[in-house]
C-alpha cells in the first residue's frame, strides 16, 4: 500500500460527503495503491451513517468508530491502523484542494520524513481568510515557534504526511487527545532526529471553524508547557 488519507471526523456529516467524492475522484487517477479512513469520534450527527453509506460502494474506504473524542484521538488510531508508506492527515473541510496532494509525496521532498502543509511558506496562497483569523494564526504559530517548534511557520495546518516509519514510532508515545496533538507530534519528531519539511500549498478559509480564539491560544500554551514536562520525564521513550 503505497498512501493512506485519515480524515478525523466529528459531527462531518455535512462537510464530509463531498470530501470523500472529490477524494475517490482524484485516486481514481492515481497509479498507486491507496486507502481512505475515516475515523469518526463522538459525533452527535450521522457521520458515521454517511461515511459508512459511502464506504459500502467504494472498496478503498475504511470507517473506524472512536467513542472517545478529541482529533489527536483520531489522527492517532488512524495512523497505527493504516497501511501505507505514506500517511496523510486531512480535513473534513477539504480546505486544501485535494489536487494538492502530490506535493506531499516523492519525488517531491522525497528526503522528509515529515512534510507539513505550510500557509506562510514561499510559494503558498490563502484565499478568503479574514484578517482576524490570519492574526490569531499568528499568534499559534509564534507560541509553538517560541517554546515547542522552532524553524517552522505553520504547524497547525491541518495537512500533513508522515512516512510510515516516522508515523508508527512517533503516534506509538504521543499522547494529546485534542488540537495540541500536531504540535507535540512535531515536538517528537525533531527531538528523534526526524527530517520535517514545510509544502507551500493552496489553502481556502472554510466560515465553520471551531476554534475559540479567546481560549484556544491560553489552551496552546498550557499544553506546550506539558509537552516540555512530558519530555523532560521520558514519557516519550520508545516503546519496545
């Protein structure tokens, strides 16, 4: 299996049939073997009917049903149950055209270990963003650049790609089960040497988001502090 998309999904079922037809679409084209899993986490919604309903007609869809909730809870159990040399974390919301996909796989950074979706690396685009929602962006990314990430102008974004290799050793220890999740990932992976590269792409601001912008940025750095403790204890020693 050569690339595995896992799509975290909460309360998606609106947002996430499209998504799953414009994907299906674009691996059609693909010469590569793949695989799409949908791990959906606590929705009060139909995500998991939708998802399911879709999956029945098209093979290369796996759902896996998570009681618990939390995105780093779903991006975790999907990268230890895919199969790909690749593993690709995506949005429900598709806010990255999903055409921008190969600039994740070789030959492009075909060095990297990590390649993380970038909106402020040279070469990227958004499209639609308000100019609040570019500051308080902002204000993330010099937290995790100050204390946790150094180098790195984007870590939130929610497009990234991990070898298998460097998804199975660094999701076996990490440990946040929500938004901070990308973060401690990123904090593990520099930590065990792993090369992590930023992909300018395309991305268009979607009008649902769900972050609070009062109390996610106090969350952010109450949650680094722990990173940096949970380090300094070992909690991240490989697993045997």
């Amino acid at each position: 299996m050569y690339l595995s998309i896992i799509i975290p999904a909460h309360n998606e079922e609106k947002r996430l049939p499209p998504t799953l037809q414009a994907i299906e679409a674009f691996l059609r084209r693909q010469p590569y073997e793949s695989e799409v899993l949908v791990v959906e986490n606590g929705s009060r919604d139909l995500t998991a009917v939708v998802a399911e309903a879709f999956a029945a007609d098209h093979p290369r869809v796996r759902v896996l049903r998570e009681t618990g909730r939390g995105k780093g809870l779903a991006v975790r159990r999907g990268m230890l149950e895919a199969y790909g040399d690749f593993r690709f974390i995506c949005d429900a919301d598709l806010s990255m055209p999903i055409d921008e996909l190969p600039k994740f796989l070789p030959p492009n950074y075909a060095d990297a270990d990590v390649m993380i979706g970038s909106r402020e690396a040279p070469g990227s685009r958004r499209f639609n963003e308000p100019a609040y929602r570019h500051f308080q962006g902002r204000v993330f990314s010099t937290l995790v650049k100050w204390f946790a990430v150094p180098g790195f102008e984007d870590t939130q974004c929610g497009f990234k790609c991990f070898t298998a290799r460097s998804a199975k050793d660094i999701f076996a220890v990490q440990r946040f089960d929500g938004m901070s999740f990308d973060v401690e990932a990123l904090f593990i992976a520099l930590r065990r040497g792993y090369k992590v590269s930023e992909v300018p792409i395309d991305w268009y601001y979607r009008s649902e988001s769900r972050v609070d912008p009062i109390r996610e940025p106090l969350r952010m750095l109450r949650d680094i502090l722990i990173i940096r403790r949970n380090w300094a204890n070992g909690l991240y020693e490989r697993r045997a």
